[in-house]
C-alpha cells in the first residue's frame, strides 16, 4: 500500500540557514550593492526595491572545466534546414543565435554577476548596518489610529443602504433570460392585439386562443418573479486602519562652497532615513527640495544631491521658499508637515533676525516636526565644541528650543552619528512631549 | 494503445485535487503499470509540499537531507528571484532515488498534474532507479536517505567543534573536485550510517589503545628511518604505494594528504560518496526522462482509454505533455541544448513503433526487434541494460534523425569555418548517430585528470596530469582557482600539467606554491 503524505505545514525557509550563510558569504559585495544602490538611488526607492546586482566574484564555484573555444570537436544540433554535408558555415559570433548560442553560459558559470532579491528587511539591516540600527520600525510616533472603511466583495446578505443595484440587475437579468420570463413588451402586444380583436366584438377561436395566451404568460411571469431574493447582491465592506493620510517633507540643504561632499552625503543619509520612517507611517509621502546659496531655490532630487552651486549663505532664502511653496501647494489642514534642514551652520550675520522670525512666525507653527541637522568635519566640531562658541545658525536657533517642542537640532560628525541622532529626535518619549 | 474502450466512470472531475482522489488514481495507475506495463518499482512515498518547500527542495541538488553550505543558499536565492520575478516555473516534482522512493509533488497541481506526476515520477524514474544497471551497481537506494542523515548531522557536528568557517572552506574545495571523485571502474561498497558510525569509533579507538607516550620522545628521524618501505625515492615505487595514476581526485587526498585531520577527511569522504551516488544520473538523463515520459504518456493513455480520466483532463495533460516534450530547433531563441525530455520520450515512442509497425528501413536497421510485437519488453531490457551513450547508439534510427533534422557539425577551432560533417541523409545517419552518442560520454562530461606523482620524501610536492584530447583544452581561469583549492587539501605544492594525448607535447601548467 502507498502512503501520500501531506509535508505542507512542514516548516517552510529549511533553505534559511543556507541562505543566510550566502549573505554572510557575500556580505562584503552585497554591502557594498546596497551603499551604491543608496547613493545611485532615489530617496524614495530605498527598501522598496530590494532587487540588487553582485558580482559573482568569490562567489564563484570553479569546477575543471573544457575550454570548448578551442580545439577540435562536434556537435550535433537539431533542426537541419538549408545544409547539406560538406559545407562551409561561417563561424557565428560569439554569443550570438545559432550554433550552441548558450553553450558558455550553460551552468552560470560564464556571468560575471548575477541579480537576486533582498527582502526589505535584509536591506535596511545592510543599509544601516553601520549605523547600528535596532529596529527602525518599532519606533514609531504615537498617533490615533483611524479606520477606513474598505470595499471587500460582495455579500448576499446586508443593509438596504448597501444594495449594489448593478450586480442585482445583471443577476436578475440572466435569471430572467435563463427561465424564459415572458418580456413586458411581448404582454403589451399581446394584450393591444386581443384588445383589437376584442373591439371587432366577434369572440372567434383566435381570441381565446390569444387570452389563453396571455394567462400562460402572466402565470409564468408571475411564477418567475422580476426580482428574486436570489438575485440581491450588497456591498460588503471591512474596516482597515487608516495611516494617517498624507504627509510632506521638506529638504532643505545649504549647499554652497562650504559644505562638502561628505557633509551632503551624510546630510543625505539622515534625509533617506526620515523618508522611510515617514514612509511607515503615512501612506503618501511627498517630497520637496529646496538648496539654498545665498538664493533658494526648490528643485529636483538629482538637482538636490549632485549639482554644484556657489554664493553666499543666506539660510532665511530657503525658509522664505518653504512659506512660498507651503501656501501654494499644501493647505496646512490637509497634511502634516515635516521639514529637515542640513547645514554646516554659515550664515550672514544680518540674517539672523529674519530667520528666527520666519521661524517663530509662519514655519514652526505649520510644521509638525522640524529637525535641523548641522553637519561637520571633525575639525570644526573641535573649535564650535563649547557653548561660547557656535556657528551662527546654532546660536539662532538654540532660542527657538525653549519655546517650541516640535524643534529639535542636532550636530552629526560621522555616518555613524546617523542613526542615534535619528533615534534621539524620534524616540517615542519626544513623540509624547510634541 | 490498441484496447478496446471500456468505458468507466472517470475517477475525478475539475482541477482541484484530494486525497482520496489521489488514492484512487493512485491505485488506477498502479493497476495499468503492474498489468499493461510489467513496471517493478520500490515502494513509493509520495508528499505534497508547497511552492516554497519545493524552492527549498531545488537548493539542496534535490536531496532532502543535504548538510547546509552556502552554495546551496546562492542556487536559493537565485532560483528564488527568477521565480517570484516570474521569469521561470518550478519543476512538477522532485523524485529522489532512494527505497522507498519519495517522490515531491506541489499542492499548485491541478488533479491531472498530480495524475500525470504520479504516473512520470513514481512509476517511471521508479523503474528506471531500480532497474537501470547503473544505479543498481553505482548507488544504494536502501541507504541514501540514512547515509545523507549521517553525513548532515556529522556536519553539523563537526561546524560546532571545527567553526563553520573552517568546514566551509574544506567544503569549498572538495565542491571543486566533485565532478573528479568517482571512481569510475570499482564499485563503491555499499553505504550504511551504523558502518559509517562505527567505522569512525573503531578508528577512535585504535589510536586509543594504541597511544603510548613514549614515542612523542622520539627524535623525528628515528621515524623515518624506522619504516623501511619508504625508503625509496623512485617514481615506480611511489606509482605502485599510491596506486598510481589515480583518477579520482577527491579518494587520493581523503588518503594520502598530508595535512588534513581526520574530520576533514571523513567530510572529503561524505562529498564523493555523494558524487558517487549521482554518476549514474549524468550518464542516464535522456534515458530516465526518456523512460518517465513514455510511462506517463502511455497510463494517461490508458487512463482516458479506459473512461477514467475526462476528456478535459486528457487535453489538460496533452498541452503539458507537448509542452515538456518540445524541442527547439538550433536557431531558435529557446535553443538550450538537446532537450533530454524530448529525445528521451521520442525514441522511447520510436522503439515501440518499431516492435509493432516496421517500415522496410527499420527491418533492415533493426532487424532483432522489428516487427517483434514485444515493444514493451525491448524497452524495459533497453531501460535495463543501456545508458545514454549506448542507448542512442543502438536505438537512434533514420527516422527520428529525419524527423529532428539532425546534423553535424565539426568545429576546428583552427579553421575559419564551422563544416557540416552529415545531415540526416543515407550517408550521415551513422555519422550522426554515433557523434550525438559521443557527446553522452563521460569523458565529455569529466576531464581526463589523474593524479600521476608525488614527491613524498622532498618537498612533497603532487603532481597532476591532464590528457588532452582532441586539442580542447581546459578553462585555464577556472584550472587556476581550482589549483588554488587544491593546493589547501594537499598543503604543499600542486602542480598541473596538461599534455597532449597524441603527441605528449606538454601545452600548458598551473603551479600553485605554497611558503
């Protein structure tokens, strides 16, 4: 007798261990996939699309081989169309169609990379690796939990109110057609005729075979009702909670001559882990850029990261840009708005008490959470260590904590300061205070 | 096939599968594979698992019980990838030659899927592993399942007490050399986990019993001086202690290298048993599948012949069936080789045409079975006795060369162009036949490397030799990390030459120097 065994509620992922042995494996490529894939990619691609290309260096699994380039040796192919023995063929082009096309590539073994998945979570493991991330996702803001009402299907059973009349119809319609009930129009006529035929005032065959007729039909119509319970479809709908709708981000960056490439690729850093965290918690992140010089302006991402600027700093440019593009485009009660500002701390001198009245003014009050982030070399942090000395837009903005909760400033050296500096500004006991 | 129909109540309806329409087919099909076939097959088990199991499955080579490597987890990532990108399906089914044989089918198959894998898998690779002379001397389907428990926990073990990285590199380097582990003319003994386990205690326990401290005293020399049969610095005394030239790469290190310890050792030896037992798979591809698809083809025949499976079901199964066995020609996009499946299944159905309905030109061809009537029993004695190599080379006929078009093709590389040698006319079919037997060989599939000396007394320096055949030379990138693997198994220096069969001219070397 045979047996069939049933091994679906086995524990799937026995292929995890060797799985994770590959990352390990290829820790040191795919590590460095994930950094290009960050800084070749878009803000708002990170960990969505964890599809990433390694080279197969080291990953390679030589085996004694033939060279089958070289040297004497036949093949037998089929599907012979136009050859007969004897002739000359020239010699295709490697890698092309025709004779063995695929033959160097047969086993992998003739790619130089191959592609696989990460999951999401794997990439943001790589992705924050040195930062020491804990765990992003757990830190959330604390906010009310709305529920949407969603559509799912269709029920027999439900509220008047839900009748979907279409789909009742269409049931009700090919009922009708399937059990032959007789049309209202084919009784009208029926009746007009007998009517016509009743006027005459002669009671011939004809008539009573007519009214006999009409009595089938109306029993039949009667028997096969015009709308029958069967037929009765409503909306059916499930409550999902709702992220809370929609959010906005503003990036502001300084970048004139001062600020360094490193500088704005740790800048860059902290913009990229406020996206995906705003990505976890609302369902439509938009994002705007605004660089400044001594002039702002809002532009596009790869604007943003990548092209040079010169000028003088004039960090209230930037926030005057912010004000313009906040009443034009996102009415304050419709989205929630979060603003990060990346500087090495420059700023005109005679700036200072128009920047702090934007501040306190219009921004502040409209954001939901404002984070200005200055970025330094190791050199500076050195000099603007103490209180006593600090760069302008530090001393500027250090009068605006006392007052405002939903401000947070912080100084960031390294690529390691990252992460921390993130937690601290959105651990959840700050959510609390805001 | 030829019966008159005797029409019963089909034993299911619709896509959807259950186990007691399984049963039922089940037993359906045993009955035509007992009586209309003759099959004799291991006990079979027959587990459903899910798309993701059966992912799993694929990683490990198709073994349940592999030990874990990362080699296994880049095949799974990969195969993964291509999946959920849906750029490529999954196999029906996974079929492991072992006693009982277990075979893997997926919960996504409708009921004829099933119907069709149960037929393919558990009757015919099943007759084709208990039958086929190669595995009934190569592979032990009794102990596979244990050896491999054996070899995953002894692992494991050895992970635990040796660090994975030290495993993984050893594993590393002997995965190098699995393709020149076989032994290609002895038969392996067989494989048992208690004789395995106990071989390794007796072993323990001798060099227990045998420890006396007094000899750790010794000067070093005294020990050399001591063993007189090594004495000798002659290359004939080296090929005669080491049973030289030695082809199987793997065996000679396990024995004889010099730096290894025996848990690394034993792992070597873990590594070629399992290479052993998939030799005979290599030779048998066309043949296996070949026997797999004329067995299914023929019970769903007689399935729907005899009104047990629907009309629609039978159509479901043709679109697959077609779609398995479809071979593109060599312009086509699809061009990936001889489909096994394809030139399997059609001499398979050739054959039996042969035995039944000869032409004039089989008669003269094959005059032993045409017209024999007995195309069931030619096949199973085919099935039994051949491999791919002979198998094509004795059963090809004219008329499956005309009907594939197949031609050959000489490739110098020497010459600026490629020549058709033959083509499916009354000059080529033999050429033809006997160059696509040709490309089954295992020498087209392993190289020709042998161990040929070693310096035991010097610098212990080993010294391997590789004939070339037909100028085709070996993947000099792939022969120089390959070295660099073997250079760790044996540490001290290895060396490779490559000389040419004919002339003995010497055409290239890999050295690798160990400091």
């Amino acid at each position: 007798m045979m047996h069939f065994i049933d091994r679906r509620l086995n524990p799937k992922g026995k292929s995890l261990p060797n799985r994770q042995r590959f990352m390990r494996r290829a820790q040191s490529q795919i590590r460095k996939a994930v950094k290009e894939a960050v800084n070749g990619g878009k803000i708002t691609d990170i960990g969505h699309n964890g599809r990433i290309t390694i080279p197969s260096k080291g990953l390679h699994e030589p085996r004694f081989k033939y060279d089958y380039t070289k040297g004497k040796h036949d093949r037998v192919l089929p599907g012979n169309k136009e050859f007969s023995a004897g002739d000359q063929i020239k010699r295709p082009p490697k890698g092309g169609e025709g004779k063995g096309g695929k033959k160097a590539s047969e086993d992998g073994d003739g790619e130089d990379s191959f592609q696989f998945s990460l999951s999401r979570e794997e990439f943001l493991e790589v992705f924050f690796e040195d930062l020491e991330l804990p765990d992003l996702v757990k830190t959330s803001l604390k906010e009310e939990v709305e529920f949407e009402k969603q559509r799912a299907g269709f029920v027999r059973v439900g509220s008047p109110s839900n009748l979907d009349l279409k789909r009742t119809m269409r049931h009700s319609l090919a009922r009708r057609i399937a059990m032959r009930r007789p049309g209202s129009d084919e009784v009208d006529e029926l009746r007009s005729e007998i009517l016509a035929l009743e006027a005459k005032g002669k009671k011939t065959k004809k008539l009573k075979e007519l009214q006999e007729k009409l009595e089938l039909l109306e029993s039949r119509r009667r028997f096969v009702p015009y709308i029958d319970p069967l037929d009765v479809r409503y909306k059916s709908y499930t409550k999902i909670p709702k992220p809370n709708t929609r959010a906005v981000m503003f990036c502001l960056m300084d970048v004139s001559g001062s600020m360094s490439e490193g500088m704005k690729d740790l800048a860059k850093r902290f913009f990229m882990l406020l996206h995906l965290f705003l990505s976890t918690q609302y369902e439509r992140v938009e994002l705007v850029f605004i660089r400044h010089t001594h002039m702002a302006k809002e532009v596009d991402e790869e604007t943003f990261f990548y092209s040079r600027e010169t000028g003088g700093t004039i960090v209230s440019s930037a926030l005057e840009e912010m004000q313009k593009v906040l009443d034009d485009r996102f009415p304050l009660g419709d989205w929630n708005i979060y603003a990060a500002q990346a500087s090495d701390g420059d700023n005109f001198a005679s700036d200072r008490e128009k920047c702090l009245s934007i501040m306190q003014e219009s921004i502040l009050p409209a954001c939901q959470y404002f984070s200005y982030i200055e970025v330094m070399d190791e050199q500076e942090l050195e000099i603007f260590k103490d209180e006593q000395n600090m760069t302008d837009l530090w001393r500027i903005y250090s009068q605006l904590t006392p007052e405002f909760s939903n401000f947070a400033m912080r100084r960031v050296v390294k690529s390691n300061d990252i992460f921390p500096v993130f937690q601290d500004l959105f651990s959840k006991e700050h959510a609390k205070d805001t | 096939m030829g019966q008159a129909r005797k029409v019963q109540k089909p034993l299911y309806d619709g896509a959807e599968w259950s186990f007691e329409k399984l049963d039922a087919v089940y037993d359906a099909i045993e009955e035509i594979a007992n009586e209309d076939l003759g099959l004799n097959v291991y006990p079979n088990q027959i587990e459903v698992i899910t798309s993701e199991q059966m992912l799993d499955a694929y990683s490990g080579i198709g073994m349940p019980l592999m030990y874990n490597h990362w080699s296994f987890g880049k095949s799974f990532v990969q195969d993964e990838f291509y999946y959920r990108k849906g750029m490529r399906g999954l196999a029906y089914e996974i079929v492991i030659n072992s006693s009982p044989c277990i075979s893997y089918v997926m919960e996504e198959n409708t009921m004829t899927m099933q119907a069709l894998v149960v037929a393919h898998a558990a009757f015919g690779h099943n007759h084709f592993f208990k039958n086929n002379h190669l595995f009934r001397q190569w592979t032990d389907a009794e102990a596979i399942l244990d050896y491999m428990h054996f070899a995953r926990e002894y692992i494991n073990k050895c992970e635990e007490r040796h660090g994975v990285e030290a495993v993984e590199e050893l594993l590393d380097a002997a995965h190098a050399l699995r393709d020149n582990a076989v032994n290609h003319y002895s038969r392996p003994v067989p494989l048992s986990k208690e004789m395995a386990l106990q071989r390794l205690a007796d072993r323990r326990e001798h060099e227990r019993a045998d420890y006396r401290d007094i000899w750790s005293t010794l000067p070093p020399e005294a020990e050399g001086s001591a063993d007189d049969k090594i004495k000798s610095h002659s290359q004939v005394a080296n090929m005669v202690k080491f049973d030289l030239p030695e082809a199987n790469l793997l065996y000679f290190f396990e024995k004889h290298s010099p730096v290894l310890e025996e848990w690394q050792r034993e792992i070597l030896r873990i590594v070629r048993n399992i290479a052993q037992y998939f030799y005979p798979q290599k030779q048998t591809k066309v043949m296996n599948e070949g026997c797999a698809c004329f067995c299914h083809y023929f019970i769903m025949n007689r399935l729907y012949d005899k009104g047990l499976i629907t009309e629609g079901s039978m159509l479901e199964f043709i679109d697959y069936h077609t779609r398995v066995v479809a071979q593109p020609e060599f312009d086509d996009p699809r061009w990936n080789g001889i489909n096994p499946y394809a030139l399997g299944f059609a001499m398979m159905q050739d054959i039996y045409r042969i035995c039944h309905e000869p032409t004039d030109e089989d008669k003269e061809w094959f005059p032993d079975i045409a017209g024999c009537n007995k195309g069931i029993e030619v096949l199973k004695d085919a099935w039994e006795n051949y491999r791919d190599e002979s198998f094509i080379l004795q059963f090809l006929s004219p008329k499956l060369i005309r009907d594939f078009r197949l031609f050959q093709i000489h490739d110098n590389s020497a010459l600026p162009h490629l020549k058709v040698e033959a083509i499916h006319d009354g000059r080529g079919y033999r050429k033809v036949r006997s160059a696509l037997a040709k490309s089954y060989t295992v020498s087209e599939m392993t190289l020709d490397i042998q161990v040929a000396d070693v310096e035991f007394e010097g610098d212990r320096a080993i010294t391997l030799r590789h004939m070339v055949h037909d100028d085709v030379p070996i993947d000099g990138k792939q022969a120089e990390q390959v070295m660099q693997r073997i250079a760790q198994l044996w540490g001290y220096d290895v060396g490779l030459y490559c000389e040419d069969a004919m002339s003995g001219k010497i055409l290239a070397t890999y050295d690798v120097t160990t400091s």
